[in-house]
C-alpha cells in the first residue's frame, strides 16, 4: 500500500474521532493507532523487541 494512502486513512481516522469524540477520543485514537502499528511490524518480524528493551534499558546489543 502507498505510504500516502495509509497516511489519509490514518488522517481522516484521526479526523472523525477529533470531531465526533472530542479532543479525548482523538487521543485514544492515535494511542490505538500508534499500538496498532506497533503490533503490526512486530508481527511483520521488522521491530526486535528483544533489541527494543536492550536499547531502553540501556544495554549493548552487540559486543
């Protein structure tokens, strides 16, 4: 899918929910987005949680 189609779509996702619920419903909007797409490259073997924690808790990952 092209990037700026997934971009309208998210945009006017974020769009009616600014408009039907409000600033709050916008924010629960673009947190299930953000936890959406996050699932969605994990499950797509393109995000390495293990190397994500590494890197937040401060870890080397490489020796």
């Amino acid at each position: 899918m092209n990037p700026t189609l997934i971009g309208l779509a998210v945009a006017a996702v974020l769009g009616w929910a600014a408009l039907d619920h409000g600033f709050g419903g916008f924010l629960l909007m673009a947190l299930f987005l953000a936890v959406g797409a996050l699932a969605g490259r994990v499950l797509e073997g393109r995000l390495d949680l293990r190397g994500l924690r590494d890197a937040l808790t401060g870890r080397r990952s490489s020796s």
